[in-house]
C-alpha cells in the first residue's frame, strides 16, 4: 500500500470530511501537503488544514469496493 508522502496527483485517496466518507483523485501535491475535493491535507499526517475536519490516506481495494469507483 502507497503511503502520504508517495501520492501523486492522480492516486485514489480515501478521504473522511465532516463525518463523509468518499473516494476521490489527488488534484495537487506540494512538499507539504496534498490537495483533493477542494479540501488540503497535511502530508504527513493526512490531517486536514483550516476550518476543514477529516483526513486522507491512500485508498484500499476495499474501499474501492465498498464506495465505488
């Protein structure tokens, strides 16, 4: 399984926000953080930034399953 620092723009992350649950595509990566569904994350921790409450990590062949494509 990848980790947060090895994402690219692209990769599938799973994403929980505000009590959601999603399945989305990394739209931007900096040396420290990582942008997708409009929402930055930390990319070491995978913790978001700002008024935003959630986190992010590398999505799994369950996930996938589960959420959908």
């Amino acid at each position: 399984m990848k980790e947060l620092e090895d994402l690219k723009v692209g990769d599938k992350v799973f994403i929980r926000a505000n009590e959601h649950e999603k399945l989305c595509t990394v739209e931007r990566v900096t040396k420290i953080y990582i942008y997708a569904n409009g929402i930055r994350f930390h990319r070491i921790s995978g913790w978001a930034t700002g008024s935003n409450i959630g986190f992010i990590r590398p999505a799994t062949d369950k996930d996938i399953i589960r959420l959908g494509n």
